[in-house]
C-alpha cells in the first residue's frame, strides 16, 4: 500500500494532542477509537498523507536485529507506539527518541508497560546494525531490559522505503555524502512522526513533531491503555 506523497511544511499538523476521551472503542466509519480527534488536527484524517485518527494502522513485518526475530505489528494485540528515525541523526532523532524513551519509563512507573509496546524502526538499515542500534538505545536511555521496547530494521534500504514512507507515510529522502553540512557521510531529510495505536489497529494519535511532549503521549498512552484493558 503505497501512502499518499507527504504535504508541504504549510499544511503541517502540531504535534500536542487533545486527551479527550471519545467513545471508548466505538468511533464511526467502523473504526474504533478511545480519544476523540486532536483539537489541532487542521486536516480530516483522510487528507493527510500518514494514518491518522481513526484510521488502520497499516500492517508491516520488519526484522528485530536484537532479539533475532521478525516482528509482525498484527500480532502485537496491545497498545502500539511506532515512530521511524536513524540512529546517525544529530538533531531531530536524538529529540523525538529522547521524548518517547521517557513516555517508556512512564509506562513502567505505572504499572503499564506490559500493555505497551514502543517499536522504533531505523531508515538507515546500511548503518544501523544490531550493535549500532543496541548502543544507541543505551544512549538515549532506552530501557531494553523492560521488554517493551523493540528496534526494527527493515532488511534493505528498499524494504525500508516500502515499509516506512510507503506504508506509514513517514517521508525521507537521503542526501549524498558531500551535501550535508551536518554528518560527513549521508544524511537524510525526513518527517517526524509517531503514531499511537490502540488494540484495535486505529490509530489514536499522529504526533507530527520531533518533540513529542512525554507526559501527553504518555498520558494519551494510559487513557487508550484503561479503555481498552
């Protein structure tokens, strides 16, 4: 399934959520959503070029170099938080993992982390490595021990381009090496985004931003969790 070509910065979406609580799994157009629809969502669901409130969460299988395994998001029964980025990125990455790994530690302080589970998938799979990716975690205070957090990597930069800007609508587009003023190799250019997913596969939340604020997701995260626990 191939998303929509992501629109210009003009139409961008902010990122803050609205923690209403909607129709606890029972949104219209037959899927089913906790919240209701972000207050600064500028644009119906359907005009955006990612998923966005209460639409499917598009599936995807990608490989967990960590654990040695493929992991299908079908499969994955509770709530989802998915985001994209490469571990070699200087700026935005280094903000938005930063925010989600604190929303992870959050879930753990409450008691949720076992109804939660945080999959990060690199569009670098070049670099990004088992090794790479497990000190990279370490770096940003990933907690991998809790078992709630997985690093995904796409088993080719072709897969990764189906998976990640294909299927998710997060766009990237690499720069060559030479033509970044910021990394002495490649680079890219790509759009900050993390979904939150209920149990049902809809997404509740498109978090357009490479700073999320933890204690909204996290508290966004809770709200689905109790509605649907």
């Amino acid at each position: 399934m191939q998303r929509r070509t992501y629109l210009t910065a003009s139409l961008g979406v902010a990122a803050a959520s609205a923690g209403c609580l909607g129709s606890v799994l029972g949104g219209g157009g037959g899927n089913e959503t906790v919240l209701e629809p972000q207050a600064d969502q500028q644009h119906d669901s359907s005009a955006l070029p990612y998923p966005a409130h209460g639409e499917p969460l598009p599936e995807f299988e990608v490989p967990d170099p960590l654990a040695g395994e493929t992991v299908a998001s079908d499969d994955l029964d509770g709530t989802l938080v998915v985001t994209a980025f490469f571990a070699s990125c200087p700026v935005e990455c280094v903000r938005l993992i930063g925010q989600l790994a604190g929303v992870q530690q959050g879930t753990v302080d409450r008691g949720i982390d076992d109804e939660v589970t945080f999959l990060a998938i690199t569009f670098d799979p070049e670099r990004d490595d088992a090794d790479a990716l497990r000190e990279y975690g370490r770096r940003m205070n990933v907690d991998l021990e809790a078992g709630n957090w997985r690093f995904l990597r796409p088993e080719s930069v072709a897969r990764a381009d189906a998976v990640v800007n294909g299927k998710l609508g997060v766009n990237f587009d690499r720069i060559g090496a030479g033509e970044s003023e910021r990394l002495p190799g490649y680079d890219f250019r790509h759009l900050s985004l993390t979904f939150l997913r209920n149990p049902s596969g809809t997404v509740e939340r498109a978090y357009r931003t490479d700073r999320p604020d933890h204690e909204r997701v996290l508290s966004d995260v809770e709200t689905v969790v109790e509605a649907t626990t």
